[in-house]
C-alpha cells in the first residue's frame, strides 16, 4: 500500500512538473532591447474611463495635465487628433512640460463642421508657439469621408493661414494611391500599422521599412514622419497577426530603437488604451496604448519580455484547482488502475488550466455592459463544460481501467433454500389489453413458487380497455389479483402505494414492473437470492426492450439505453449508489412499508432509491437482463420519458441538497462520498446541457452583433470557442469508444446511440430548466404501441430543435456575409457554431427518422414469439 502511495504521488508531481511546464513554454522569456529613455513621440487621447467622444464626454483640463506630465518622461513630442472641447486646450497645457505638439484637425463628412474646427486649430495653432504642425485629417481619405480634392482645399487653406508646416495623416497605401497629395503638403505623414494588414509579429519590422522605402521613392523631396507605428496587447486576430502584450513590447521595443538609431521620426499610437474606440475599431480599438486605462505601463520596459509576467502564479492556482478535482475523481478508486489513475489526473490538470488561462484572459478585456453580459453567459457555460468533461472522464476511467468489480452481483443460479414472497405490482393506466395480457402471461410461468400479482389500474375511465384485463387475472388464478381505482391521486407511486397497503401478510419482497414488461422466468430465483443479506433493501435488473428491430427509430433509441444500463449502472453499483428505475426493481417490504413511493416526485423509483441509501442500506445491480419491454413509438414520446427522467432527478436534487451535499442525513446517517459523488456527478451532464442553452443564447446574441455592426464587435475570444468544441468531441468520442470496448458493438451502432443522445439534449436542458424553476408537473406516462405518424407531425415534434439550429445556421450565413475576411478566430467561432446546431439536427434527423414505416413484423408478434 505504501509503494503504491508513493508511485501514486510520484506520478501526480510528474504531471504537475509537466503542466507547470507548459506554463513555462508559453512564457519562455524573449529577449528585445531595453525601452529608450526617449522616444520621438507619442499619440496622444486622454481620454479616461467612461469617457467617450461621441457621448460628449471629454477629459477635464486636471486629467489631461496628469497625462501629459506622464508621457513628458519618455517624450518631447505629442501629436492630437481633435480640438474639440477640451481637448483644445492641450496645447497650451502641454507647454507647462516643455512638451511640443502635432495639432491634429479631425475631418469626417460633416462639412460645416470640418470648417469649424479647421478655423479653432488654426487659431489655436497660431496662438502657441509649442504647436510645430498642423495636421488635417486622420485616414479621412482611407475612409472615403471626403474626396481627395476637398482634402486639398483644407491642406491649402490651412497652409495659407499658419507658419507651420502642414499635412494630412493617412495610411502609407493612400499616399501611393494619390501622388497628387505631395504638391499641397510640407511633409508626408504616414501609418504603417503592419497588424492591420495581417502580418505577424516576426515580420513586422521588415514590412515597415519596406514601406518606408516605397514612401521615400515615391515623395523623394519631401520628408517622412511615421504619424502611427504600434501593435495592440489584446483583441481579435488579423490574418496571421495576433495581439498580445508579449507581441506589443517585442515589436515596440526593437521598432523604437531601430527607429531611434536610423534618425526617424514617429508617433507610437498610442500613449493610452483607449475602450471607447471599440465602437469604431472593434475591441482591438481599445488596446493601442503603452499604458493602460490605469495609466499603468502594460509591459516591462527593460528586461526580457515575459507573455504572462504572473504565470507562476496561475500555474500555482492552476495546481491547486487540479489537485482539488483530483481529490473529488479519487474517492474510493482503490480498484483503479494506474492507467487510469495518470488519466484523470491529466484531464484534471488540463481542466484547472484551461479554466485559469480562460479566467486571467477575460480579466485583461475592457468590458462593455454587452460583452460583460454575454461574455459572463459564455464563461458559466465554459465552467460547467470543464465539470461535465470531469465526470465524463471519471466514468470513462472506472468503466475501462479497473481491476475486478467491487460489488458484483450474478444471478443466483444454484440451488437456494432462501425463497422470500414477493408481490409483483403491475401499475397500469390505459394500456392496451392484448400487451397487459402478454406481461401476465409471462408472469404466469415465472419458476418460483411464492409469489403474487397485483395489477392496478388508476383512473383509466374506458371500461373496454381495464375489464378484459381484470376478467383475465382471473382467469389466470388466485395468485393474480386485479384492482381498478378511480379517482386515484399520486399517479404512480399513489397506485403502488394503494397496493402497498393490501399485500399478503408473508410478503417479504415487492416487485415492480411495467405494463408492457414480460420478464424471464428465471427472474426472482436468480434475484430473490440477493435479500438474504439484511442489508440489501433493492434489487436491480437492467431495463431491456423486444422491440429493436421494429425500426429504424427503435434501434437508434435501443443504442442509446445501453449506455445507461450497462456502463453508468455498473460503475455506481461499485459505490452503492445505482438509480433505482421502476421496473424490474425489488424492494425489501419492511423498508418500503417505513418509507412509502414519494407521490410527490415525478421519478418515485430514483427519490426512493436515494432515501434507501440515506438509511444506510444497499442495493443490488444484475446487468444480467430479465425482462424485456416496449421502447416509445414516437420521437416525442421518447422526450417525453427523457423529459421526465431529468426533471424528477432536479426535484430529488432539490429536496435532498443538503444529504447530498453535506451528506449527513436527519436520523444522524450519512451517505457515503462515493454514494453523494454519483448522485451529483452522474446528473451533472444534464445540468450542463442547461447551462449549454445560456452558451448557446450567448453565442446568437454576440454573433447578431457581429453581423449588425462587424467593425466594432468581433468573435469571442478564441478560449471561449474551444472549451464546447473539446466537450463535444470528448463526450461523442467517448460514446464509441465505450460502446465499442465494453458493450461490444459495432462502430456504427455506437454513432447511432451518439447520435441518438444529442437528440435529447434541448429536451434535457428544457427539463432541468424547469426543474429547477417549478415545484412539480403533472406526471406522463410513456405511451407504447401508439401507432404510426406522418412527416409533419412528426417535424412538429421536434420544432423547437429546428427553430434553434436555423437560427445557429442562420447566425453562421449572416458572419460568412458580413465579414471582409476570414481569419482564424472567425473561422472558429464558424465553427463552433456549426457544432452547437449538431445535437438539434439530431434531434431533427431522429423525428425524421420516426416517421418512417416500421418493419414488416409487428411487435406483438415479437412478443407472442419470446
């Protein structure tokens, strides 16, 4: 135990040291030249948080005199872009810091009010001697606000009006496009912004000077200022060009010396981050600066540059957060294999890190109350994703990579002098006679001696369809006992609590199974066996259906129920903790007498299970199969039982929180951990696939902005795309994996029980929506043998599934549309958007499917023949 403890503990360091070295990877440092103690200029917009030009809301004079006092360190020099409102003043104030200034007269297509403000920056451009160039316009031309002739009447009118040299500011492309412009301006001002034009970091530099070379060939007599040089610490990606802090110091730090060395001058844009140019620019807009909206500089200036400066510390929390998850996924694996073991700690650790990268990326965003509301909807559907990979993993791990079972429970099948009587209840509300009649013929040749029937039928109000099935009970003999009750409150379990109240004295054992059930007649002396352990309160078998070959639809859905039965059952059966389901189930008598069927839960057999664990007794899983049933007809009908199923496991959450939580229960019992893990995690998917509804909302509302306005709102962040993508993938190719390993099935059954699960997800999510929500709903049946239906009802059926997934395709169209290029980020948020639209297409393709003609063997003739 010892050796296996310390190799255990070895090997969690192992993969610590790995994942801390990714850590590291990423955050090698780089090396670049220290920042220079000066710098030829600098952009400048003081605009402070919450302030916003096309609000009206501009800096006071005391916040303008702060950041000019702060660029005044690095820089002798600033260039303005607008005179408006106070932002008039910044030449006189900058004068106060020996600072000279670049006046900047914005032009857009406003005519009168390009005239208005020309004339206040020639004024003001004449009254302080600080002001050494007038520049008219800032890519006016590049955004086609004015015709290049109206340019050339500003530039001369201005140039008849001042001393000092003036120009227009456009990117270098437009000074190529138009030579003319050099006859009516003293200099060339230019912006060479290579992440605007896609290109990487690596070689930006050289682009730079090759589109200096092309400037100073093209204007030979006229000299050169770079008006805008500078890359963006965040925001989406360009073509190969990403933006990052790492990316902004290494491309300013070589690119200002370079510059400083060859005798250039130039204007870094900017000096500070500036959120309220996302509105023009997207969310890159915001993250021009040095300095950030803090005024705090947003890398190191001297030193190697470091892609995340706090990394050891993520990597430190990144740990802990595994290490927590691995302390969870361990409860009681002593039977699991190293393999597994190295397994879940990797998920884990992949997991932790994942949440953490994601967490310190979108707390480096400038949050608009959109992107804050939609971006907290994608990040609480990426935190359920990593919990939901988590379980499944630990399922995969127990299922694969385990040594013996713990608990196994065979068939009895030797002699045993242990025959308690059982009292088999057969709940019933208008069922078909013909099929309640196969179910008690079954019954009839069970090849145990003590036992009983009790058919009960609630509330059905045709007399032709409950009296032939009472006149054949009676037919069958005294054993069999037929009851018809109406009114009869509580559904099922108040039908089997009624017939709790009038079984036999000597029963010892009451059995449960559906209408439509014909079991094996070896059912209760292989099973019955198992009750002489005190402790075993429950007995199991697996849920099992006739009819897979009926059609294509029932052999999709008979897939997806394997998985349940034959791989979930048997790893909680190793902690005790199996789902009880009301058919092919048995509970000791003395214990249900105590604890009743819960009326007021719509799964009773599940919220009964639970309580007989809550007083410290166990139950019995046989994956053997014993009995075999009807699948649902109709896809509906199929959600309807899913939808069921996840809304009674919200209400026995709800009502046994804190059991399962803090495991303590009122009479001083506890759950085990292993019990309380199961019982949380094994209905974790279903509540992630609520959650995934708020990812999905989240997903249209910010694709519908990108396609409304696509220049001021890009994709998410990629981090946010990829979390879905890993989930999808991980749980489809966990299906398969498992289906084929452990159930034995072929590949392509295995796609179909996958595919058969995503059908079910919207109806899941709808469930534990209102699960939470409600208090209770009506309680429904699953209607069997219900005949077949059109391709319009049954496109009816699934109208919710096809509404959402057009309106995914519809948000994929409208962003291929709209966007002027494809880059990486978009491509993936095409993406996941498509994977998103999947389980509704499943859902579409399974109503589709349920449509079509059943084969030509009828059911009950499978039954009759069985």
């Amino acid at each position: 135990m010892k050796h296996r403890n310390a190799l255990n503990i070895i090997i969690i360091l192992l993969i610590t040291a790995f994942f801390t070295g990714l850590w590291a990877i990423y955050n090698r440092p780089v090396s670049a030249p220290n920042w220079p103690q000066q710098v030829s200029g600098y952009s400048f917009s003081p605009f402070h948080e919450y302030e916003d030009p096309a609000t009206g809301d501009y800096p006071t004079e005391e916040e303008i005199s702060s950041d000019l006092a702060l660029v005044a360190t690095q820089t002798n020099n600033i260039r303005t872009y607008s005179v408006k409102e106070s932002l008039g003043t910044i030449p006189r104030l900058a004068d106060n810091y020996g600072l000279k200034v670049t006046l900047g007269v914005w032009i857009s297509n406003d005519l009168a009010e390009n005239q208005r403000e020309l004339d206040k920056a020639i004024e003001i451009a004449n009254e302080n001697r600080n002001v050494i160039r007038l520049v008219i316009g800032n890519e006016a031309l590049f955004r086609e606000e004015v015709t290049v002739d109206q340019m050339i009447d500003y530039l001369d009118y201005a140039r008849d009006s001042v001393k000092v040299p003036v120009t227009t500011s456009e990117q270098w492309h437009i000074w190529d496009k138009y030579p003319e412009l050099g006859d009516h301006v003293d200099l060339i001002a230019a912006h060479i912004l290579p992440y605007w034009e896609h290109i990487p970091v690596k070689k930006a530099i050289p682009f730079v000077f090759e589109k200096v070379a092309l400037l100073k060939k093209d204007y030979p007599n006229k000299p050169l200022i770079l008006s805008e040089i500078g890359w963006p610490s965040n925001g989406r990606m360009e073509g190969q060009a990403s933006a990052s802090q790492a990316d902004q110091a290494i491309y300013l730090r070589n690119l200002v010396n370079i510059l400083n060395q060859q005798g250039y001058s130039y204007f870094i844009v900017e000096a500070f981050d500036q959120p309220w140019k996302m509105t023009d620019e997207g969310a890159v807009g915001a993250y021009w600066g040095v300095y950030d909206l803090d005024r705090q500089p947003k890398f190191e200036f001297t030193g190697p540059v470091i892609a995340i400066a706090q990394w050891k510390i993520l990597a430190v929390i990144s740990a802990m957060l595994a290490f927590l998850s691995i302390s969870i996924l361990m409860i009681d694996s002593s039977a699991l294999k190293q393999k597994g073991r190295i397994f879940l700690t990797i998920i884990a650790f992949a997991c932790a890190s994942t949440i953490v990268w994601i967490g310190y990326d979108y707390t480096q965003q400038y949050s608009t109350w959109f992107n804050l509301i939609v971006g907290t909807l994608l990040a609480f559907g990426v935190l359920g994703i990593a919990i939901v990979i988590l379980t499944e993993a630990h399922e995969l791990a127990e299922t694969v990579w385990i040594k013996q079972r713990r608990r196994p429970f065979s068939p009895v099948t030797g002699d045993s002098t242990y025959h308690p009587k059982v009292c088999i209840q057969v709940p019933c509300y208008n069922e078909p006679p013909e099929m309640l009649k196969q179910t008690l013929d079954a019954l009839a040749k069970l090849d145990y001696q003590n036992y009983e029937v009790m058919v009960i039928d609630n509330n059905t109000k045709d007399p032709a369809i409950w009296k032939p099935v009472e006149a054949y009970c009676k037919e069958l003999g005294s054993r069999f006992h037929f009851y018809h009750v109406s009114p009869l409150a509580g559904f099922k379990a108040g039908a089997l609590n009624y017939a709790l109240e009038r079984v036999s004295a000597d029963v010892e054992v009451i059995a449960v199974i559906d209408a439509d059930y014909c079991v094996d007649p070896n059912w209760l002396k292989h099973m019955t066996p198992h009750f002489k352990d005190p402790k075993i309160t429950i007995v199991q078998s697996p849920q099992d259906y006739y009819d897979e070959n009926d059609s294509l639809f029932k052999k999709l859905c008979y897939a997806e129920y394997k998985g349940f039965f034959h791989i979930g059952m048997i790893t909680r059966n190793e902690r005790d903790a199996i789902i009880e389901h009301g058919t092919m189930t048995m509970v000791r008598r003395t214990v249900l007498d105590e604890l009743k069927w819960a009326d007021w839960c719509i799964t009773e057999d599940a919220e009964l299970g639970l309580r007989v664990f809550e007083k410290g007794l166990s139950a019995a899983y046989c994956e053997q199969s014993y009995g075999k049933g009807l699948m649902p007809d109709t896809f509906i009908d199929f959600k309807k039982q899913r939808f069921r199923w996840a809304y009674g496991a919200i209400q026995i959450i709800k009502r046994h929180f804190k059991t399962l939580v803090f495991g303590k229960t009122k009479d001083g019992k506890r759950l085990s951990k292993g019990q309380r893990y199961h019982f949380i995690a094994g209905w974790l998917p279903w509540i992630a696939d609520s959650m995934n509804i708020f990812f999905i909302l989240g997903s249209l509302l910010w694709s519908a902005a990108m396609i409304i306005s696509p220049q001021q709102f890009d994709p998410p962040l990629i981090i946010f795309a990829l979390p879905p993508l890993a989930l999808f993938f991980f749980k489809v190719g966990k299906i398969i994996f498992l289906y084929k390993k452990v159930i034995g099935v072929s590949y392509k059954d295995a796609f179909f029980a996958a595919l058969t699960g995503l059908s079910l997800s919207h109806t899941i999510a709808k469930a534990v929506i209102y699960g939470f929500f409600t208090k209770h709903i009506p309680f429904f049946r699953t209607p069997k043998m219900r005949s077949n239906h059109g391709f319009l009802v049954a496109f009816a059926e699934a109208r919710e599934e096809v509404f959402i997934m057009l309106l995914l395709w519809i948000a994929v169209a409208g962003i291929l549309l709209t966007q002027q290029s494809m880059a990486y980020d978009i491509l993936l948020w095409i993406i996941t958007l498509s994977v998103q639209s999947l389980p509704y297409l499943a859902a579409m393709v399974m109503a589709m499917v349920s449509s079509l003609k059943p084969n030509k063997q009828p059911v009950m003739s499978v039954i009759k023949s069985h």
